[in-house]
C-alpha cells in the first residue's frame, strides 16, 4: 500500500516541482536524529586540528545506542574490512545561525571565498564530514583515529571509504576508469585543488619544546604517553589559532587541552614553542 504525503517524512516529488517553479521556500525542512556522540580527546574547539589528516595520533569512539537498534552490533557487521570510514556530523558549536556567503578561511589571512569552496564550520546546514582511519570495532563500538571533532559532537551518519569510488580515476578514450593508469602528473593536472590549499600546506610551523617541556613530558602518565610529543607538534606546525588571534591580538601565548594534558606555547612568527605541559584530571 502506497503511504501518503503525510506520512511520508520525505516527500521527493513535492520538492522536485517546487524547484523547477523556482518555490524553494516551500520545500520542506528534513528531520535528522543522530545516530551517535562521538568521545574525543577534544573536549573544546581550542587546539582541535582543523582537518583530520594533520592529527593522526588522535583517538575517539562511537558507540551505536540501543535507542537507534535493537542490537546495534549488528549494524556495523562488515564494516571491519575497511580501513577507513567517512563521519557525517553536525558542528553544534559553530555559534550563530546567521551564514555568510563569502567567508575567511583561517590559512588565508583575511583573504574572502565562497562558503562552499571552503569547508568551514559556518555554513547554512552545519554538516561536516571527516575521514578517520578505523581502528577497531567492539560490540557496538567504532575506535578510530586522525579525528579533528570534539567530544560529544552529533554524528549523523557512518559509510565506508572506498578507494574504488572515492578517489577520482582518469577515464580513458572509452569513458571507462583506467585502473592500470600510472602517468602521476597527468592523474594530478585532472584531481586538482585551489591553488591556496598547496599554499596553507607549505606555511607549516616549526615547533619547539623548552627544557621545561620536556622534562614535563617525562612524568607525564596517561594512556599513550608516548606519543604525546608528536600530537603536540600535530597541533602547533599547523597553527591552530584563528585569524583574530594571528593579526589582532598581542598576546601570543596560546593554550590547549587535549586527553587530561593542558598545553601552554607561544607563537612568534613562523615557530611555536611549548613552554609547560601540565596533566590535569577529567
């Protein structure tokens, strides 16, 4: 039996004609729930790295609910022989609702482009989208690291990275993926990104650690102690201040937390250099 448009909480035909009228105002809202809240070693948005492939040391967990599935477990079956997953989540703490069209990028100094040629968190649906490499999978739990999302985020949705269809193939003279294509420079000239991406990428920072520092990492006792250094240096080349806190303040000292460690640096020009490393309790 068909249902009907009331009871259809999707309904695709109505939307369709709306926006061949040009009446987008009458489509209607979609109604999300999550499916989860990630736990993070981010417990705010200080430090937290911007995208995921700048923190690899960086764990988190998401665990599916009874609320969602009768046995969640048995939703995740399969997914193990991947070794990394897509997150779909909501950015619930991007602050205000009020979007702009052309936005600043941190990386760009002051520097405007369109919202949907960047991927900030301020965008007229506050959705974002990470790559994380899976760890494990435990009963109903996802383990997974290289994370740039903070504790307690709605995570809408979980699918599978798939290299077959995910990363972009030359198509030879018959419109068909060539799998056997090897010509790197050519694969690059067609998968390309604006030229200001390379740019951000080349202005990473060198970090140092006073001897104070250091001696602070020696007695420092948490789980995975030691890659704490490396973490901390995963944040800092990569400059996590805003543009704000580059141009306008005068005050270079900058602080951090993540996993029970609170971090305390200064930035003078193109370093970072950690002063203390403090471990404090949840």
């Amino acid at each position: 039996m068909e249902e009907s448009k009331e009871n259809n909480p999707v309904d695709c035909e109505g939307a369709s004609s709306s926006l061949s009228s040009g009446d987008i105002k009458s489509i209607k809202t979609y109604s999300m729930k999550p499916i989860a809240y990630l736990q993070s070693v981010f417990k705010e948005k200080n430090g937290t790295p911007r995208q995921s492939n700048t923190c690899s040391e960086f764990r988190g967990k998401i665990t599916i609910g009874k609320d969602l599935f009768t046995n969640p477990e048995h939703s995740l079956e399969g997914l193990s022989q991947f070794s990394h997953i897509w997150i779909i989540f909501i950015f619930h703490q991007s602050g205000s609702n009020f979007t702009k069209a052309k936005i600043k990028p941190p990386r760009l100094n002051n520097k405007k482009v369109g919202v949907f040629s960047c991927r900030s968190p301020h965008r007229p649906n506050p959705v974002g989208l990470t790559l994380a490499k899976l760890e494990s999978i435990e009963d109903s739990t996802i383990y997974v690291s290289g994370i740039d999302i903070i504790d307690g985020t709605p995570i809408l949705d979980v699918k599978p990275y798939i290299s077959d269809y995910d990363y972009p193939k030359i198509v030879n003279e018959l419109g068909l993926a060539d799998k056997n294509y090897v010509n790197e420079e050519a694969h690059t000239a067609e998968v390309h990104s604006a030229d200001w991406i390379a740019q951000a990428n080349n202005e990473s920072l060198t970090v140092r650690f006073t001897l104070r520092a250091l001696n602070d990492l020696e007695t420092i006792q948490v789980e995975e102690s030691n890659n704490l250094k490396k973490a901390i240096v995963e944040v800092l080349r990569n400059d996590p201040r805003s543009v704000y806190r580059r141009k306008q303040c005068c005050d270079r000292l900058y602080y951090f937390s993540f996993n029970q460690i609170h971090v305390t640096c200064w930035f003078d020009d193109d370093q970072a250099e950690v002063l203390k490393v403090k471990q404090v309790s949840n």
